[in-house]
C-alpha cells in the first residue's frame, strides 16, 4: 500500500473536512488505493473499503488501535483495544459475487451493500428514519427474487421477513468487515453489550490529528526560518522534527 506524505494528509484533511462521513472514507480510501478510484470503491463491498482505511492507519500510526464507546446502560465511556491485522485478516472472507441465497421456497441473487449504497440511500430517506433506509438498502441489493411456484419476478419488499432475515445473515457473512463489532463489559456497571467499531471514523480522527500537528510544525517553521509551507511538508519527518527541536532548544 501507498504510504500517505505530509503534504496528501493535508491535502486530504481539507477537501475532507465538509464531505458526509461515508464520502469521507470512500475518499481517505482512494487516496491509498492502487488505482480502483473513488468510483470503483463506491461499487465494491463496504468491507473493501474498511479493509483501505484499515491499511492506511497501520501506515499512518501503527496496527496497535485504542478506541472509546458509551455504555449503553449507565452512558460512561468503555475504552478498548484492538488492532489491524486480525481485522485486515476478515478481508480474505469478503465475497464480492455472492450465490443466490435459496430459503423457503425464494431464489434471492444479491450482491454485498456497497458505500455507492449507503450514500444514495442516506440522500433518498434521510438519516432520521433508519427502517425506510434498511428498506431501500435491500431493494438496491437484491437483483432478482423469484419465487418457485410462480414465473413472475417478486419485489424485494414483498420478502417474508425470514428470508429477509437469512438474506442479513448471509451478507454479513459475506462482508465480515461492513460492521466490526466488538463484544464488551463495562468496567462501571458490569453490563455487557456489543458495540460496534467505526473504522472510517476512528481513521478520519487520526487523520484530523495528524493534519493538526503538521499545521503547527508549518507555522513554528515558517516564523522561524521564513520557510513556506512547500518546503516544511517537503522535508522527511525526521528532519522537520530535529529542525523544531533547535527551534524549541531541544536541540543545542
Ligand atoms: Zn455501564
């Protein structure tokens, strides 16, 4: 994988800063991607795309991840950890032409949802009605319904709810990155719960930081040497670092 330089984070962190959260990581995973492009990773299996994000933070501060959730019952912060690999290791199980699902009687050929998915159907209902959204989620993932005692094709939303069901099932098998969940014990109250890790939030953090701390690296430089931002964000890390560490007097 692509290794990010200072300049593409900051590059990056700006033209990211107002997109929605599912077009913010389809475009942190262009930008380290081999040439599929923002387009092509919007058509492939959300666990594609997490499996990108995954890489560029080992890239840009290791595998080794401390994440933070609410507890449900009591709303205190549980922190955990995790890492990359075991997770990265999930994308060997991703599936990106499944076999149609057969239950009770339904041939169902389907595909994965893709970010494609999740962005059209976050503007067609809206972040407040998630029901209407899993609706149009599975209308766009199921290709063709058909039924064996009858010849004419069925709607997806005419599905009985335990082929809806296996339909989950079987995509979750297939994409076991699209939702990375995490079993859990809150420390205060005791409660165990299942939370679920937003990798694509958790990297945008880290790239925010990382995009913050070269900013200040830039203007301590630039008062100091009369330097503009090309030449700081050209330099390697550890030249910037021992040039801020004479400016601070680190460095005798
Ligand atoms: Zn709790």
């Amino acid at each position: 994988m692509r290794v990010l330089s200072a300049g593409e984070v900051l590059r990056l962190w700006d033209e990211c800063r107002d997109a929605s959260p599912d077009g913010r990581a389809l475009a942190l995973a262009a930008a380290v991607d081999g040439g599929t492009g923002f387009a092509g990773l919007a058509d492939r299996p959300v666990g594609r795309v997490t499996a990108l994000l995954l890489r560029l933070r080992t890239a840009l501060s290791g595998p080794e991840m401390s994440a933070t959730v609410t507890c449900p019952d009591c709303g205190q912060a549980v922190e955990f950890q995790t890492a990359t690999g075991p997770l990265l290791a999930l994308e060997d199980k991703v599936v990106d032409s499944p076999q149609p699902l057969l239950h009770g009687g339904y041939e169902v050929t389907w595909r994965c949802p893709s970010y494609g998915d999740l962005l059209a159907v976050a503007e067609q209902s809206g972040a407040e009605d998630p029901d209407r959204g899993a609706a149009l989620l599975l209308d766009r993932c199921v290709q063709r319904v058909r039924h064996e005692e009858g010849t004419a094709p069925v709607a997806a939303a005419d599905l009985p709810v335990a082929v809806c069901e296996a339909l989950s099932d079987a995509m979750s098998a297939a994409d076991p990155l699209a939702d990375v969940l995490v079993d859990l014990r809150c420390p205060d109250c005791g409660v165990q719960f299942t939370a679920c890790f937003d990798a694509a939030a958790f990297v945008w953090a880290e790239v925010e930081s990382r995009a913050r701390h070269l900013l200040l690296d830039v203007d301590a430089l630039a008062r100091s040497y009369g330097w503009s931002e090309r030449d700081v964000l050209a330099l390697s890390e550890p030249r910037r670092a021992a040039y801020l560490r004479i400016v601070t007097g680190e460095l005798p």
